[in-house]
C-alpha cells in the first residue's frame, strides 16, 4: 500500500513568487496587510508589477482576500490582502 502527502491544493501549483506572498500573508493570520507591508515582510521597499499580478492571481483563485480601503492620501484609496 503507498502512502501519500496530503498538500494544500495551491500548493504545487503556485509559481516561487506567489509562494512567497502568501507566506508573507501567512505570518500575521487573519490580519489585514498593505503592500507596504507585504514588501517589508520580503525585505523589499515595495512590491513591483509582478508582485501585484501574483497578489491578484491569489485572490482570483481564491487563496487570499482583497479589499480597497478609502484613505486620505492623494490616490485616495489603499489595497489591503490578507490569507484565508
């Protein structure tokens, strides 16, 4: 009889680069983080392009939530991500 490892479903389906992300959202379970955030959890200033498309593919497939916040800086507004 072979035994098998049991994994999450992403997984083994997530590129290196969103592995990464949602281990930074893994950390603080539940918390509510900004880019800001994410990047310094990765030792980064800030997220680049291809961060954010991965930030995005996460929420599409379902792994991570996503919520624009209004605030008071010129934009207007903030992403938050956190884990599910």
């Amino acid at each position: 009889m072979l035994m098998q490892t049991i994994e999450e479903p992403h997984a083994a389906q997530l590129p290196p680069q969103a592995e990464r992300l949602l281990k930074a959202l893994q950390a603080p379970r539940g918390v509510w983080r900004t880019r800001s955030d994410i990047a310094a959890t990765l030792g980064k200033n800030r997220l680049n392009p291809g961060d954010t498309a991965m930030l995005e593919m996460l929420a599409a497939q379902g792994v991570i939530e996503v919520q624009r916040v209004t605030d008071a800086t010129p934009i207007g507004y903030r992403w938050e991500y956190r884990s599910k």
